[in-house]
C-alpha cells in the first residue's frame, strides 16, 4: 500500500568508482572489488581528493559572509 512515505528518505548512494549502486554490504561501494580500486588509490597516491567540493564551499562560505555583513 502506501507506505514508502512512511519509510525514512532513503539516498541510493552511489559507487564512487564506476557510478553503479552501492551495494549495502560493500558501501559506499557496489562490489568489494571498486572497495579495492578505491584503497589501491589511496595507496598508490594517485587518487585526488575531488576538489569539486571546494569551490562549492567556498562559494558558500562567501555567500554566508556577503549575507551576514549585508545585514
Ligand atoms: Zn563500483
């Protein structure tokens, strides 16, 4: 019936590594095998912090500065 409201909102996070569903027991992974990708990654130094954040934040940050020294 129509209980899916009732159920806590719910994200489908997905694989940081190919983009696939997350899968619960390997989140925030799909397979164990993207787990390994990403770890290899991190070890192998050559995995980059997504920097697509930052701007982001800092773009809020000056936002939330402009707003309090607007008021
Ligand atoms: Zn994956």
């Amino acid at each position: 019936m129509g209980e899916v409201h009732h159920l806590p909102r719910r994200r489908k996070p997905a694989c940081p590594i190919c983009g696939k569903p997350a899968v619960e027991k390997n989140r925030p992974f799909c397979s164990p095998r993207c787990h390994q990708v990403d770890l290899g990654r991190w070890l192998g130094d050559t995995y980059r912090i997504p920097t697509d954040d930052v701007p982001e934040e800092a773009e809020l940050a000056a936002a939330l500065t402009a707003r309090d020294s607007d008021s």
